[in-house]
C-alpha cells in the first residue's frame, strides 16, 4: 500500500485521451513525492497511462484492474 | 527625345521589369521542394485543378462568395480591368487603328474597372474588418491599380492622357513583383495546389455534386 | 537573435516548400474568409478572421524573405521574429484553429491557412513553445511502439473479457477478436478504448471477415503537433505491425485525424515500405451494407438523425457519400445540417483542441456554430464518426442544452444489426457521461 493520496479522481465514463489528459493536469497540483489515486473505466489507460507514467518521468505505483473499474496511482517523481 | 516617347521607353522598361520580376519570384518558388504525393488516389487530381480555375471559381462554389456576392463580383470586374488595362498597354500603339468601337468598348471596360477599384479601395478604408487586415501596401497597390485604369480610360479615349499613362504603366508595372499584386503569379500557384489536394481526395470535384 | 528563436525560424525554413510559400504569398487579404470559420461565426472579430491570423505568420516570413519588407517593414507590417511573437504565435496555432481547411475552401485563391498554422505549429514543437500535453500524449504512444510488453499481457487479458461480451451479445459461440493474427485481410487498428474495438467486432464476425486487431491505437498526437518525426515514430509502429503481420490493409477505427494520416500522408512518409491500402471503418461498414454482408434492420432507427461531417473524414479526407450510405440504409429519419459535407462547419473539437484543457472556454465559444446547426436539425442523435468530434459535440451538449445522443457510426449499424442482446453502451441514453471531478482529500 502506499501514503495516503494528495488527490483522488474519478475518470469513470472518460474515453482517451482524457484520463491521461487529466492526470496530467492533476500531478500539477500536487508536490514531489505525493500520489494521485484515480479510477477509470475505459480499458486503454491500462496501456496509456504506464506509457504515460514512463515517458512524463512520473512513477506508476499501482495499476489494477477491478470488477467494475481500474484502479492506478501515480506518484509525482520531478 | 519627346516626353512622350520617354514615357513610352519608361512603360516598356516597367513591362521589362515587372515580367522579369515576376519571372525571378516564380523562379524563386520553383526552386523549392515540391513534394510528390504517393498516396493511392481517390479522385483526379487534373479534374480537381480544372475545376480550381473554372467551376470553382463561379460566384456559386463557395460559401463565401454566395455570401458576398456583391464584393466577390466587385473584385471579378476589377481584376477584369487590370487584365484589360495591360492587354490595352501591349497595344497602345495601335490605339489608332482600332475600330471606335473596340476602343469605345475598352474605355468603359478600363472606366468600369477603375470604379470597381475606387470601391474597393473606399471599402479597405472603411470597412472595420477590411480596415483590419489590411498593411499600407494593399491600400497603395488598390489606389495604384485604380488611377492606373482611370488613366487609361481616358487615354484611350484622349492623347492628352497618353505620357501620364506610360508613366503610371511604368510605376504600376514595375511596382508587381515587389508588393502585394505578385498574388497574380500566386494565384495560379494557389488554385493548382488546391486542386491536387482536392483533386486526389474526390473532394472537389465532388462525384455526387459533379453529375 | 536567441538560439530559440534561431531555431524556430530554421524549422520554418525547412518547411518552406512550394505550396507554403505559395499559401504565404497569395493572400489579396479580400477577407472573404472570415465567416469560413467556427471562431469567427461565434465571435466576429477581426482577429479571428483566417487572413488574419496566417497574417501574423507571413509578417515573419516577410521580414526573413521580402525585399520590400527589410528596406522598409512598416509598409508590409513585417516583424522581425521575437520570443514574445513566437509564444503569441504558438498560442494562435494552437487554440485559434482547428486546422478545418474550411477558409481554404472558401477563399478565391484557395488559400491553404492550416499549412501554415502547421508551419507555426511546428516551429513551437521545435522550440518547446508546444501544449505539454500533446508532447506527452505522442511520446507516451511511441513509448508503447519501443516496449510493448509492459502493457500487451494486460492489453490481451481485456480484449479475452471482451471476447466473452462479443459471444453474449451475439449468441455466437465462434465470434471472436483475433490479436496480431498472422497472414489476415485486414489489420484493423482502433483507439484506446473498448468502445472503438467491441461494437466493430461485431461486425467483423457478423461478416466473417478475415480480420486481426492492432495492438496499438490510431490516434496520432504528433500530427497535431505538425512533429513530422513524432508523428512518423507512431505511425510507424502500425507500418511495422501490418509488414510483420503480411496483411493486405489497414482499416482505422472512427477518427479523424488518424484516417485523414493513414490515408493520404502515411504512404508518403513510408514511400516503399507501404503498400497497404487504407480504409476506413466507414467504408467497410458501407462495403459490408452494400454487399449484403451483414443484415441491417433499415427501421432500426426511427429518430431523427443527423450527421456531423468530420473536417478530417469529409473535407479532408473525401469520405463524404459512404457514412450517408449507411445511415441511409439504417435510418428512417436522417435530416442534414447545412451547410454539409465539403462545405460542413467545424465541430471546433479538431487539431487536438480537446486535449487542451487550458482552452476549453474557447473550444466551447468557438463549437456555437455548430451547436447551432444541430438544434436547427431537431434530430435526437448526432452521428459522429471521429473521436474528437464526439467528445466536442459531447461538450456542446451539455454547454449549449442540445439534449441530443451522441454516437460512433458503427454503433447504429450494430443497433441495426439486431443483437440478441443490446452492445454495452449503446442503448444508454448517455454515452459520454462522468466529468473527471477533482476531490481535494
């Protein structure tokens, strides 16, 4: 498990590219070192936001897929 | 040497330096890349440059010109005029043997012209959007072109107009290549660009529209 | 002069080619263009007149270019390119327009204003000056095409659940969705998402079509940015993919730019290594109908229908009679916009505009024009056959009150086809619904 997170978030309907669009826009409001937790339905951000997370320098700290929903956490890295 | 004989050489080196000029920006452009397009067709990119210069080019093909009929045809009847101005400098000094009738019909073709232009060059002073786009070379280039055709009605129709035609011919000639009205050479540029790319993508002429 | 903006005027260099020195020389500034545009008809204001704003270009090239612009630049308005020009610029091409090619349609010379808004586009890619999010958006789709194993495990987990969705809904024990199947017809390649993979498996197995699903999405945020590299390294995992996989086309989900790319700038940057022929799932779909390939119901749908012509598919792309066709046949009440087709409003959604959170007001201002013809239709379904159109059309719903459905294309054929169980998704009243609300913990 990790910290608590600074921020959480509810992409559930949002098609790509928004959830990784507004994940984006969310590790800006967060400090180095914190997390943001989001939920999403649409099955692309299990490839885009890894891609996302490597390419942008942020750290993907959890990625599951549940029942219903899929579950990450991002850590702001830089 | 007369003053209008000198006028004359000075119109024909205006000619010379505007055709040259033109000449350098057309070689100029053509120097640059031109990048073949390999993508499988759809429509015919001829088709679509034939339609850029004639079905494409009435005042019914786009929405623009439908809705600024008026100012559309406007710049049609001024740039009329211009082509006619030229055609009448390239024979000027066969004025006098045209029938009175021709010379007539280029009098009012020049005169229309030329009123075509004033609007115009009245509608970039006034007009707020116009007024906006515009740089002093489009207001000087409008005002140029529309003395020159003024003048040119009234020589055609009066040798007292004759040295004041040369020169402006001159000046209106010369001045082509440097400003604004080198979008004559562009034009053809333009419309054949255009009609590829619309062309090879069966946009323009459009199958279902073209019947 | 800095090393940025000496950078950003050698990209402008390298792009001068025929057609962009022709676009920057040809404009008589006759201002005929104005109400081509979205942001001009929602906000009629000189600054948003096309001639204008490929004007705020030209003064920079002029100065770089035109003799009578150095020996005396007021009388052009030439301007020597500064850091602050390029920043206005940058923001300009980025949020002023959508790339719609609409003004160029209606402009006596033909005008090509998105070369140059590309042209621009590209000098803030090189530069930096570029919205973030596009940059991360097409590095994170070439990060896929480097490694595609840290996701494909996942990837191939999803589509066997959607396979178990594919057979329930079409009570067909068989149906499948083949991924990078060797040797097949068709590689059909669709965008991030179930949405854009389930309902065109239906019918691909309704067809029994010979078919295989990319691993990758079409979507090519290097194009928005006019990143000619970018936008080749996405593509290029595609090209990869089909010449691996010796298929004999490519078929691309319902989107815009990604079909306006493939087909017509795709064969070009692979020149050789591209003999792929490039369809669309809407003239599939429309092959499919036509052929008899799959049953339609053509009462299927009794409301009123209109559809959206994408800038990319119809103006651009010259798919304009095919998605008619299949709504023709699926439809009892299809109702055009006008205007339409070559000559259709932009949904203001394209260029990448729906990424870009920073200009959502306006994005939204500049989609009135066309909420407004979709209200002047009365339809209750918008079709839409390209992501971002749908997303914008999706926004203007709910900005402008227009209480209409919002759907692909190849989810009213599915509707039409007659499922022994309706497609997840398209039944609901709501297609696009749950914001991404930020909760402060």
């Amino acid at each position: 498990m990790t910290d608590k997170p600074a921020l959480s978030l509810d992409f559930k309907g949002l098609l790509c590219p928004m959830p990784v669009v507004k994940i984006a826009m969310a590790m800006k409001q967060v400090k180095v070192g914190q997390t943001v937790e989001a939920v999403a339905t649409d099955p692309g951000v299990m490839a885009d936001i890894p891609a996302w997370a490597r390419t942008s320098g942020n750290e993907l700290v959890e990625l599951e897929k549940r029942e219903k929903d899929i579950r990450f956490v991002v850590k702001r890295a830089k | 040497m007369n003053m209008l004989m000198f006028s004359q050489f000075l119109a024909l080196a205006g000619l010379l330096a505007g055709v040259y000029g033109i000449y350098r920006r057309y070689a100029e452009t053509k120097r640059r890349a031109l990048p073949a397009d390999k993508s499988p067709l759809k429509g015919n990119p001829q088709h679509g440059v034939t339609y850029a210069f004639t079905l494409g080019m009435m005042p019914w093909a786009k929405e623009s010109t439908r809705l600024h009929m008026i100012a559309y045809l406007r710049g049609i009847g001024f740039h009329i005029g211009i082509f006619t101005a030229i055609g009448a400098l390239i024979v000027s000094p066969f004025w006098g043997f045209l029938p009175a009738v021709l010379n007539l019909s280029l009098t009012v073709v020049l005169g229309i012209g030329s009123l075509l232009g004033a609007a115009g060059g009245v509608m970039r002073l006034t007009e707020h959007n116009l007024r906006g786009l515009s740089i002093p070379d489009d207001h000087f280039a409008v005002w140029l072109v529309t003395v020159w055709m003024a003048v040119s009605a009234l020589a055609v129709w009066n040798e007292a107009f004759l040295v004041a035609f040369y020169i402006l011919s001159a000046i209106t000639l010369a001045y082509m290549p440097l400003g604004k009205i080198r979008h004559c050479l562009y034009f053809f540029f333009s419309r054949t660009f255009f009609g590829k790319f619309f062309g090879r993508r069966a946009v323009f002429p459009h199958p279902e529209t073209a019947k | 002069m800095t090393e940025t903006i000496e950078l950003a005027l050698k990209t402008l260099e390298a792009q001068l080619n025929q057609p962009l020195e022709t676009a920057l020389e040809a404009c008589a500034r006759c201002g005929l263009c104005a109400e081509a545009c979205h942001y001009y008809r929602a906000e009629p204001k000189v600054e948003h007149i096309p001639a204008y704003r490929s004007e705020q270009l030209r003064n920079v090239y002029r100065y770089e270019h035109d003799f009578l612009s150095r020996v005396f630049p007021a009388w052009t308005g030439a301007k020597k390119l500064d850091e602050v020009t390029l920043a206005n610029l940058s923001e300009m091409a980025y949020s002023q327009c959508t790339l719609c090619r609409r003004c160029t349609v209606n402009c006596p010379l033909g005008v090509d204003t998105p070369l140059m808004m590309r042209a621009i586009r590209a000098m803030a890619t090189a530069t930096g000056n570029a919205p973030e999010i596009l940059v991360m958006l097409a590095d994170a789709a070439i990060e896929k095409g480097k490694d595609p194993s840290f996701y494909k495990d996942m990837f191939l987990e999803q589509i066997r659940e959607m396979e178990e969705q594919l057979r329930d809904i079409t009570g067909d024990p068989n149906a499948s969705i083949p991924v990078e199947k060797q040797g097949t017809k068709i590689l059909y390649v669709p965008l991030a998402g179930a949405h854009t993979i389930l309902p065109p498996a239906v019918v691909f197995n309704a067809a029994k079509e010979d078919w295989t699903l990319s691993i990758f999405e079409a979507a090519n945020y290097g194009v928005f940015l006019a990143d000619v590299n970018r936008a080749k390294a996405v593509a290029k995992r595609i090209v990869d993919e089909a010449n691996r996989l010796g298929v004999k086309e490519i078929v691309i989900a319902e989107c815009g730019h990604a079909y306006a790319s493939y087909r017509w700038d795709v064969p070009n940057w692979f020149a050789g290594q591209f003999d792929f022929k490039v369809r669309s799932l809407i003239e599939v779909l429309a092959e499919y109908i036509r052929d008899g390939k799959i049953k339609v119901d053509p009462t299927a749908i009794p409301e009123g229908v209109t559809y959206h012509d994408s800038c990319n598919l119809a103006r651009n792309g010259g798919l304009i009679e095919e998605p008619r066709y299949v709504l023709n046949k699926i439809t009892t009440d299809f109702r055009e916009m006008t205007p339409n087709k070559a000559e259709a409003i932009c949904c203001g959604g394209g260029g990448g505009l729906v990424a870009l959170a920073e200009y959502t007001e306006r994005r939204l201002a500049a989609g009135k024009p066309k909420a407004d013809q979709i209200k002047k239709t009365g339809a209750r379904v918008v079709v839409a056959a390209c992501e971002n159109c749908r997303l914008q059309i999706g926004d203007l719903n709910e900005h402008y009150n227009l209480n209409v459905r919002i759907t692909a294309l190849t989810d009213l054929v599915v509707r039409a086809m007659r499922l022994p169980k309706p497609l997840p998704g398209t039944e609901a009243e709501h297609l696009f619904e749950g914001e991404g609300a930020l909760v402060e913990k």
